[in-house]
C-alpha cells in the first residue's frame, strides 16, 4: 500500500494526511458551513476573517473555531512528518521535497473557504436579487445571524414602513429528501417562533453547475397574498 503513496501528487497526499489525522472535522477545526450559515459571508475574504475571529474571541453565535486558517496550514504542514515512512515514500518520488507551507495554506484555504463560498454563496445572492426584483415595493434583505439561527430565516420581507411580513428560507431541492427531514422538523420548529409566515424558496443545482430557483413566482404569489386585500389583481 505504502508503495503506491509515491506517485500521488501533492493535492492527493494533502488529502490523505488531512484524512489521516482528522485535521478537517469540526472538532479539530471549525465548522465552516455553520459559521457560513451564522454569518452569510459575500467573499472569500470575509469568510477568512470569520474563521479567525471565531478563534480568537467569542461570538454570540456559539461557534467556535480551533484555530485560524494559518494554524490550520501549519498543523497540515507538520502532520507530514508524523508518518516516517510515508513521509520519505512521497518526498523520495517528488525530489526529496513534501509540501511547503504554502502550498498547505493553498490547500486549507480551498477546502474551508474557497468550495464553501462556491458551494452555499450563488444560491444565497440569486435568492436575495430575484425576490427583490419581483417584490419592488417591499424590502427584501438578507437575515441577521440571530434570526437566522433562532428561526432559520435567511431573508426577511418587509413593508415600506419596516415591518415584517414574512420570512424566507432558502433550501437546496435536495432537502425534502427523508435524510433531511429531521433538518426539516427542527426548522419548522423555529419558523413558528419567528411570528411571520415562513416560505421556503428551492433552488435546484443543474449538471452543467447553474442554480436556478423552482418556485420564485410561487413565494412571491404568497408573500403578496398577505399584504393584498382579497380580490386585488396585483397586474392591475
Ligand atoms: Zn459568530
């Protein structure tokens, strides 16, 4: 087994030593999907600094990091050596050298931020944009952490005067399937305690990679309905 570790390329054995050791799981890093959730960064950079300041102070949003990114770079960095033999099999098939550091920084920076703001950002930005394209006379603005970890809203619809009228979460297709539903129970759950209705808005990922929304005409449909008095033709 140990001869074939040779030939892996530098992305391959980062893989295998931040699988070895565990170095990506929440407990000995930080769980990137929820502070993305808690915070709703819009860049790279931003998540980066979200990373960091969730290990170095406390945030009223429970998460907690294990380290900054760099630390997370140096801790894959050294893990290279825990393992003699496997160390010298991989440095002897690519001259003598592991991964730099820089090159262990590259790596945790596209795991933790790079796929995380490709993976949950393009949903978040076409909900936000399409709801306030199709709902001109309100406003439609993305939740505050609060609101969306108490009631699992990430965008709030309010009249011209600041009042809310509703609020949507934004789910993937892939959510109403049964391994989901204790994610869906818990949800509903904290919808009721936010005191507006709550529309769920689904987006599908197609295979050529753009997110396209199902039911946007639907939750607007809705959302109207509750400012509209009955019998009102909202096209005038
Ligand atoms: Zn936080």
């Amino acid at each position: 087994m140990l001869e074939n570790e040779g030939i892996m390329n530098k992305n391959q054995w980062l893989n295998r030593i931040n699988g070895d050791y565990f170095l990506s799981q929440p407990k000995n890093s930080v769980y990137v999907m929820a502070l993305y959730a808690a915070h709703k960064p819009n860049t790279e950079k931003e998540l980066v600094t979200l990373i960091d300041s969730h290990y170095k102070t406390t945030c009223q949003c429970g998460i907690k990091s294990k380290g900054t990114l760099k630390m997370f770079a140096q801790k894959l960095y050294e893990a290279q050596s825990y393992n003699d033999l496997a160390k010298q099999l991989f440095a002897l098939k690519n001259k003598g050298e592991i991964c730099t550091f820089e090159e262990c920084f590259e790596y945790v920076y596209d795991l933790y931020v790079r796929s995380t703001i490709k993976k949950a950002g393009p949903s978040q930005s076409l909900s936000l944009e399409t709801l306030k394209q199709k709902l001109p006379t309100l406003i439609v603005e993305e939740s505050n952490s609060t609101d969306d970890l108490a009631f699992a809203v990430d965008i709030v619809v309010k009249d011209k005067n600041n009042n809310i009228l509703a609020g949507v979460q934004v789910k993937s297709n892939l959510y109403e399937s049964k391994t989901a539903k204790n994610a869906h129970k818990m949800n509903i759950e904290k919808n009721q305690k936010f005191q507006k209705p709550v529309f769920y808005l689904i987006y599908e990922k197609l295979n050529n990679g753009k997110i396209i929304l199902k039911n946007s005409d639907s939750v607007v449909d809705d959302i109207y309905s509750l400012i509209l008095p009955k019998n009102f033709d909202k096209k005038e």
